[in-house]
C-alpha cells in the first residue's frame, strides 16, 4: 500500500475508532441499565453476553451491508423499543416496584440482544458511511466491500465493544451507588431511542427527514448537548446512597 494511502487510511482510522467510542457510550448505558437489577455476578454474565451478541451482530452487519442498506424497520423497532421502556420506567409507580418481581436472566439478556441489533445496524452504517469514499486497494473483496475497508471497519467495531466493556461496567456501580441516577440515565435512554428514530426517519427508503441534516453538525451537536444536559442535571439532583449505620459493624 503507498505511503498516502494508508495515511488517507490510518486518519479515517482515527476519526471512526473515536466516532465507535461516542456511539459505543450509549450503548453501553443502556445495556448498564438492563443489566442493573441483576445479581451482581449475573451481572458481569450478562454484560458479556451483550459484548459477544453485539460484536456478532456488528460483523453480520458488515456482511449484510447492502442489504441493511434497504431495511430500515430494525433501526425503527430498536428506537421504539428504547423510547419505551424509559417511558415506561418515568411513568411507574413507586408501589409498582415493590410488588414486581425481578426479570429472569434470560428475559435480560433478550432485551439486550434486542438493543444490540439495533445499536449494530447504526454503528455498521456510521461507520461504512465514513469509510465508503476511501480509494480501493489490492486486498480483495470481503463481505461485498474492499478488504481494506473491511478491515478498517472491524478495527473500529472492536474499538467500540472495549468501550462498551469498562463503561458499562462503570454505568452499572455508578447507578448502585446513585440510585436516583437512574431516572436521568433512563431519559438518556429515551433520548438515545430519538436518535436512532432520527436515522430512521433519514433512512434512503423513508427519507422523511434529510441524511445529511441527521449526519451533520447541527443534529450532533443537539445530540451531545441534550445528553451532556441531563446528566449533568441528573448528577446533581442525585445522591450518593448512604450506608445504614445498622449495617455498620
């Protein structure tokens, strides 16, 4: 590969490891929130579990590009599932907690491959949209696309489930020592449904609203803004939960 080549190649590089990690922070939020209620060691299980579904879905996407390309109802069932269950949490009773019994374990982790499809497919056509307009090489076809490219894309996907791996882990204590950081985590996730509800309706087959508007500066910029709002907010409006003195020894 010529030395301008794979400069032009190692700058995308750069730019979609750090676009993995900004899409990868939501994602891991949200399995941290599926994952809560669980028993600690369930917990960690699940988290894994998660981490494997969506690195499967993330290459399968690869390999079904263009066909996704053509498939907009996932993004639109993953956006409605998101919005959801946080209008379902900030609509419940606090007497509704007390009589409701924990989901199972595998009801937790279906909920989380539910959400892992949905985030794959954003993060796959982010991603393939960033690398789509680099130069061709000599590495063959992979999944229908350049190897090079293919390559690339895969660096970034595996970038983006090392994110999800220690932020989810910190989402998960954050949350147990910040209970009533949840109910700002769970407008984040409702929030993050809005985007995907965004690209959805930007999709080639829908085009309600324009791609370019949903790509660009303007959109992102009130993405970021909103989120970085609410958790400030709901960092302050929060507490730490305090020990019992009765469990003190």
């Amino acid at each position: 590969m010529e030395l301008s080549l794979l400069i032009e190649y190692g700058w995308v590089l750069i730019i979609l490891i750090f676009l993995e990690g900004l899409l990868s922070a939501d994602n891991a939020l949200v399995l941290a929130i599926m994952a809560k209620h669980l028993p600690e060691e369930q917990q960690k299980k699940a988290i894994n579990i998660g981490l494997l579904l969506a690195f499967i879905f993330r290459v399968g996407a690869i390999f079904i590009i263009s066909f996704l390309f053509h498939v907009w109802q996932v993004q639109a069932i993953g956006a409605a599932y998101l919005i959801y269950i946080a209008i379902k949490h900030l609509l419940k009773k606090p007497n509704d907690e007390k009589g409701k019994k924990e989901k199972s374990y595998r009801m937790t982790v279906a909920q989380i491959a539910l959400a892992d499809i949905a985030f794959a497919v954003d993060s796959i056509l982010a991603a393939v949209a960033l690398v789509i307009d680099l130069p061709d090489t000599q590495f063959g076809e992979i999944g229908g696309m350049d190897g090079a490219k293919f390559i690339i894309i895969i660096i970034g996907a595996i970038a983006g489930l090392i994110v999800i791996r220690f932020a989810a882990g910190f989402f998960v204590t954050l949350l147990t020592k910040r209970p009533r950081l949840e109910k700002a985590a769970m407008l984040i996730v409702g929030w993050v449904g809005v985007k995907l509800l965004m690209h959805t309706l930007a999709h080639p087959s829908v085009h309600i609203i324009s791609h370019d508007f949903v790509e660009g500066p303007i959109w992102n910029s009130i993405f970021w803004s909103v989120m970085l709002l609410i958790a400030i907010s709901g960092w302050f409006l929060s507490k730490e939960k305090t020990t019992s003195t009765h469990d003190v020894k």
